[in-house]
C-alpha cells in the first residue's frame, strides 16, 4: 500500500512522542526533547518514509532510521542556535536561551551520538553503506555551515559559491534521507543514488523557495517575518544576482543599503526589493527554482518503480516548489 | 612480536603526522590539527595497538581506527575546552581562544564525525560491534561531562558519585580503547570484556592519580602547576572524603576555606593540604588507588593469553599507577 504524506507525518509524530531516544540523566535530553517538541514538517523523516514505501510497505522497519535522521537535523539546530546566537526558532526560545551555551553544545553531542544509534538500527547487510552514506552526509552538513560562517565575512561570495553551501548545509541531509530509506528498502544501488540526486536538487528547491518569500512570501502563509534576509544583508542567491545584474545606478544604492548602520527597517525592506524588481531578480531566482524542478524531475525519471508508485513524491516536488506567495 | 609501549607510541606519531584525517575546507580542519599536535601521551591509540598486539601482530590492521579514537578524544577536549571556558592545555592557548567559540564548536563537531569515520574501518564481521561499542562509549563520555558541569553547584556531592562521574567521563574511554583493540584482533567476547573492565579500572586509577598529584605531586616531575584542584574548590575525591572524615574542627576550617572570595593562593593550598595531612586523606586516596589497582590485575588475569604478553599492560599499569611523587 502507499501511504498519504499526512499519514507519514502522523506515524512520524506517533513514534516521536514516545521519546523512546530519552535516557538517563534527564538533564542532559530535556533540550532534545524541547527542541524535538517544536513541530516542524518532519520533512526529512517522512521522506526516509517515503522513499522505503517506493519499494516497500512495512515502514515500520525503517522507522528508528528515520527518527534518527530527525534527532540528527535537530542536533545540528542546536549547535547552529549557538553559532548563529539566535533567539528563536519557530517561535519558541532557542535551546541556548532557555538554558544557556553549554548546556546546548553538550545535548547537541548527545543527541549527534543519539542520531547516529538510532540511524544505525537497520539490517547488517546495509549497515556498511549506511554508515558510510551517514558519515558523508553529517561532514558534508559541518562544511555547509563552516562556509555559511565565513560567507558572512566576505563580500566576494558567487552565485556559485553560495549554491554549493546551500547544497551542502541543506540538501545533502534531504538527500540522504531519502538515499537511506531507498537503501534500505533493497533498491538497486543506481536507483538509490538517483534518489540522492533527486532530493539533492529538492533541497537546492526548498532553501531557493525560502530565500524567496523572504522577500516575496505573503507573511500569514510562509508564517515568518518578511525581510529578514534583506535587514541582516544575508548574501542569499538573491542579493547575489542582484548584485551581479543591477544597473550601475542601482548597484550604487544596493550597495549604500548594505553599509548604512542605521536605518528604518521597512524602509530598507520597501528600497531593496524595489532594486530586486527593477533588476528582474523575481524572475531569476523563479527561473533557477524551476531549472533545479526540472533536475529533480529528470532524477525521479531514473527510478525503476511503477510511476504511480512516484506519486508522493511528485506530490511533494509541487509542494516545495509551489510555495510562490 | 610484542611491541614496546615506546614503539607504538611512536606509530602513533608517525601515522598522526600524515594528517590523513584533514579535509577541505582547511578552516575547519586546522583547529582539529592544532590540537591533535600538541603531544599528550597518545594513551589511548597506544592501548588500542598494545590490546591488539595481545593476540596479533599486524598492528598496522588497526592503526586507521586507533587515531580515530585518540580523535575522538580530541573532539571531546575542543568541546569541553569551550564548557570549562579554559584558557590553556598543555601550556598551549585553547582553540577556542586561539579562534573563538564558534570554530571550536563546529571543527569539533567535525572532528566527532572524522573520528566514527576512522573508528568504523574495522573488517565487516567486527562492524556491528565496533558501532554499538563506540556509541555507549561516546555516550557515556557525554553523560559524565553532564554530572562534570551539574556537580560544580551542587554541595552534596558523594564520594560515589564522584568516583561514577570520572568513571564515565574519563575510565570509559580507556575501556574502550582497549576493548577496541581486542575485538578486532579476534579475542573471544569474555575476553575483549575482561579487558574493558581493566581498562577502567586503569582509568580510575589516573584520574585519582591526577588528583592526588594535584596535592602531592612534585612540580618538575608532573608537569602541572600544583593545588589547582584546591584553589578552584573542584570536588575531587580527596575534598570530599576530607568532608567527610576531617575532625568537626578541621571540617568548619576546610569549609571557611572554600566560601573564601579572597585568599592567598599559597597561603590556601597550604592551609588545605595541611587539613588533607591531618585528616590522612593522603593514605585514603592511595589506599582507593591500590584498591583500582587489584581489581584491574584480576580483570587482566581473566584474559586467557601466555602472561608474557601481557606484559606490556602491566608495565602501563604500574606506570600510571605509581605515579606518587
């Protein structure tokens, strides 16, 4: 049988809320469990779901794996909050708020060591390749965010540059999501590296889309604040292209927005994304969207299963693709 | 062959100085280098060679995992250099001092993944064992990390609790390091047990060596400046057994002492040691050690090798043990 995504989603909330991963003392997985608590997509563990329900129906099987993935993005939130001295995530304190630094690094170890339980319960003859695939994935996800750190501090950042750091910090974790519930479902090694590269353009498609209704998303759908990017001059592909693309006259004020220290935020909001409009970066960055659908596309293609069998991920390509308001 | 402690060590040096482990990008990987470089004793990889050189002689089989648990020692050092906020080790700046937290933080994450990279190359027979070995060996390193920081504030911190922390946060490691070592070279399962157990009873016995050395080491020969442990009140096995057993006169001194904002340090350390004298906690620490001792002689006597080869561990033994000036 397939499953809906909602029904995914569910099983995924039902596993998660039995907080099987909690151990003594409970001091040290209180942040875990915080952090876990504060809903989310659950993208990643319902896309090791998904893709193990291509080939087969006992999801059960892959569901510690799976839950395990999640610890895992979870863990690298904690220590990002750190890194980054966010305040909020989703609306709630960041962990390192709430208690304090050290008690964020170390849960993070604990639930990096947790995930890495956890990913590992899956039958022997796939443990190799599972460890493997996990430990390319985790040192790709820490260089993603050490370029991410350094980007801040350079004002040379490409178009390039930062789509390889987005690939790495966002995508090569919905990659191996995806690679690890094909794997160890038996599908052909071709096939489950074709799904690597499906959901690596995936996650090139959601971190473009976010960048997006940053400046473009109607707030009460995309649920943050609007400009958050353009206030903080995060170089997202956007700013980049605008960049690189503007006229000599608006490349000179884009430029003054970036220095100026003080400033009205809706001010600066309203002037950079009229350069954005003038420069016809809505349309780019549309464009380099539906370049990397098109890729996910063509990867899905490689995929040996009945097409109605793809369904849901299909179903999910719209839906991260789609969210243009 | 048997190898000598000196020849493994300096293995362990020559495979250490082709920095196999570093990646791109360099920036993350230099604070793993940094602090890889400093020397140290190499304690734990050379357990690892000498356990396996208990059954086989083909260390170089084992080399790749070796450095991967003396770099997972480092990661937990990176980390809990930035928990302690400490300013020196080994008389070299910290990495988060010499950079700042953040690369601390991140390249010490990299270096967790570096280190299950390196620990995992191990024949496929030994893999599944390998992981669930060094995942509850990680994870108890973590925890007692966790009782490390949550003690600092609490006053009722017993001797068994004490003893149960350093035993997690420092024996723990050892075990496994030897345990390592032993499963891979084949040794049947109450074998590569037996030398888990002595491998933390051999870990008790340095840290309480540590401890002791702190109060009565000589300067010169342990390297450390002396009465560290006194002046920061750190509850280390002797404070509270001193606590515990000193004369209701010398308890209101000893407890005078440690509320004391201000104080000479000289004038501390003496005025506490000369309480430690009264109270014999000196013959109490030795006598707990000499206790550790026996009981990792009789985890060693359970390994069914010809006795010549264990010759080497108890050299080690009695290096880390005898260490009283």
């Amino acid at each position: 049988m397939m499953y809906t995504i909602q029904e995914l989603r569910d099983r995924v909330k039902a596993e998660l809320d039995k907080q099987a991963y909690v151990e003594e003392p409970y001091s040290l997985f209180e942040p875990i469990k915080y952090i876990m608590e504060d809903g989310g997509k659950r993208l990643r563990p319902v896309l090791t779901l998904m893709a193990y329900n291509l080939y087969r129906d006992d999801i059960e099987k892959v569901m510690t794996s799976a839950i395990g993935i999640e610890i895992f993005h979870n863990y690298t939130l904690l220590h990002d909050d750190v890194m980054d001295d966010a305040e909020l995530r989703r609306g709630r304190q960041t962990a390192h708020k709430k208690w304090n630094n050290n008690v964020a690094i170390l849960s993070g170890d604990a639930a990096a060591i947790t995930a890495y339980k956890q990913i590992e319960a899956v039958d022997d003859i796939y443990l190799r390749r599972t460890i493997d695939g996990f430990n390319q994935v985790a040192m790709d996800v820490c260089k993603g965010q050490q370029y991410d750190m350094e980007f801040e501090t350079r004002n040379d950042v490409t178009a390039e540059e930062y789509l390889h750091m987005i690939y790495l910090k966002t995508s090569v974790l919905i990659a191996g999501s995806i690679r690890h519930g094909a794997l160890v479902a038996g599908a052909p090694e071709n096939e489950y590296n074709a799904l690597y590269d499906f959901g690596g353009y995936l996650g090139l498609v959601f971190q473009l889309q976010d960048d997006y209704l940053d400046v473009y998303g109607d707030v009460a759908e995309f649920g943050k604040k609007i400009g958050g990017d353009i206030l903080s001059n995060k170089k997202t592909y956007m700013l980049i292209k605008a960049l690189e693309l503007a006229s000599p006259a608006d490349k000179a004020l884009l430029q003054e927005w970036l220095q100026k220290k003080e400033f009205d935020p809706a001010e600066k909001i309203r002037a950079v994304t009229e350069i954005y409009d003038r420069t016809g970066i809505r349309e780019v960055a549309m464009a380099k969207i539906d370049d990397y659908m098109e890729k996910s596309r063509e990867a899905l293609a490689k995929v040996n299963v009945p097409e109605e069998r793809k369904e849901r991920f299909r179903e999910m390509t719209e839906y991260i693709g789609g969210r243009r308001k």
